[in-house]
C-alpha cells in the first residue's frame, strides 16, 4: 500500500504541473492520471469490505496485488475469469471491473454456482457480471470471439490434462479465439518439475511449465513473461494426496496437517501469453 501511495503522489504532481505553460504534455498527464485510477481501483477491490475474511487470508500464497499487476490488468478491460470456483478472485475481479471495465466468469453450471449466488447475495457488488459457457459447446451462450483483453486462468489446466479425453486443446483454442489481437493470456497453476514423469500430471494436479506451454503454444499463443510471484519452495511435489494435501484442501485430514499447513498452499507458475 505504501508504494501505491508514492505513485499517487508522483501522479498527482504530475497532474498538478499540467496547469503551468511548462508543464508535461497532456498524453503524460493522461497516463499519469490513468495509473493513478488502476492503482487506486485495484487497492480499493482487494482492501474491499465485501471480501471473506477466510479468502483475504489466503492473499499471502496468491498474491493478488502482484499477480493482477503482473497480467496488467486494467480496470478498463474486458477481463474474462475462467472457471472462477468459489469466487476467490470474483471477489476481487468483480468490483475492480464494475465502473469502467467488463468482467465475465466462464464455466458449466455447477462451476459458476458460487459466482451466481454472489450476484444473488450482493447484486450491487456483483451484480455486472457476465456469465458463459466454457468450454463452449454449440449453442451455449460463449464470450464473442476477439472481445477479451485478457483472460485469466487461476489453478485449473490440471482439471483439462486429467480427464479422459483430455480438454485441454479445446480449452486453449477458445481462450485464443475470445481474446483481442495482442490480448493476454494470464495462467497461474500448481507447478511439477520439467523432470518429473508425465503419468504425474494425470493425478497429481501438478503441470510442468512445458505442457502449458506446448498447449497455449498450438492454440497460437506466445510466451511473453514469467514471474516468481506465486513460487513456493518448501512445496515439495511428492505428497501422499497431491497438490490436495496442501491448504486449503488438507486431503489428509490430521495425518501431518501441521507439516503441510507449515508448507502453505502450493509452488506455482505464473505465465503470461500474448494472442499475436
């Protein structure tokens, strides 16, 4: 938050100095005045009061501030949430996105279930949000092809390996086609070394950065970044229960809850990809 602050400030002087004859141009001003407004929204959504408490508890593994930032979210854009669960991040998404920007969740029923009874609950909070299909099949209701200027996918592309047939080229190829030309693909997923077999993606529900981004890659996506942000190293990757031993699932139930409640949630990649 402190940073934040310095860059209003910065921008703020900035702003003031636009009023001399000598002031900067006002494209500089403008940009000046829009990282203030993205700063400031996205500040204002994760600090929000409308957040469960148990869910803001989690923001020291997953790191919303940094990983929203590093996707360059705006609150301008067409942001599409794949498979938002029970709502973590629709918690955050929803209110940054509602004055300027779109926000869709994406899914089956079942997986927009909690979103839908957020709406529900709190219709002025999150009462502009969008729903469709994913993956889309014909008929249903999709986010237009070429709309997005980002989409983001949080921990799910082991839910697309793991099935039999598999949903993951499909996946990526509608992802690819929602987006806008130079759009951004933003995946966070549980991350499995490069060395480890690929029999262990099936039921670990760790990925190697290599299938991700042989997948993102035939669907026409390009590798433009990657971030730490979401690393764990005490994640050691050989649990008896998979990634589901960690937080918040604790699998296991007692049988070494301290161990992994000590470890946190899991060690993760944080990609980012560009529709050229």
């Amino acid at each position: 938050m402190r940073q934040t602050r310095m860059r209003a400030v910065l921008a703020l002087a900035l702003i003031s100095i636009a009023a001399t004859s000598c002031g900067p141009s006002r494209k500089a001003v403008q940009s000046a005045e829009d990282a203030l407004f993205r700063d400031t929204a996205l500040d204002l959504a994760i600090d929000a009061p409308t957040r469960t408490p148990a869910n803001i508890l989690r923001d020291r593994y997953r790191h919303p501030r940094e990983t929203l930032a590093f996707f360059e979210v705006d609150p301008t854009d067409t942001v599409v949430e794949i498979w938002p669960g029970g709502g973590w991040y629709t918690e955050i998404l929803a209110p940054f996105l509602s004055a300027r920007g779109t926000y869709y969740a994406v899914g089956s029923e079942r997986q927009l279930r909690d979103a839908k009874a957020m709406v529900a609950k709190d219709p002025l909070t999150y009462g502009e949000i969008k729903f469709a299909a994913f993956p889309a099949a014909a008929g249903e209701p999709r986010v237009p092809d070429g709309s997005a200027d980002v989409v983001l996918t949080f921990r799910n592309v082991h839910n697309w390996i793991m099935p039999e047939p598999p949903i993951g080229e499909e996946a990526f190829r509608q992802m690819f086609a929602m987006l806008k030309k130079g759009g951004t693909l933003g995946v966070v997923e549980h991350r499995l070394p490069e060395d480890a077999e690929q029999a262990r993606e099936r039921k670990s529900g760790y990925v190697r950065v290599s299938t991700v981004r042989a997948l993102a890659e035939r669907a026409g996506f390009r590798l433009v970044a990657s971030s730490e942000i979401n690393a764990n190293p005490l994640d050691t990757k050989d649990h008896a229960n998979g990634v589901w031993s960690l937080p918040p699932a604790l699998r296991g139930g007692a049988v070494d809850r301290d161990k992994y409640l000590a470890i946190g949630e899991s060690d993760r990649m944080t990609l980012k990809f560009m529709k050229p």
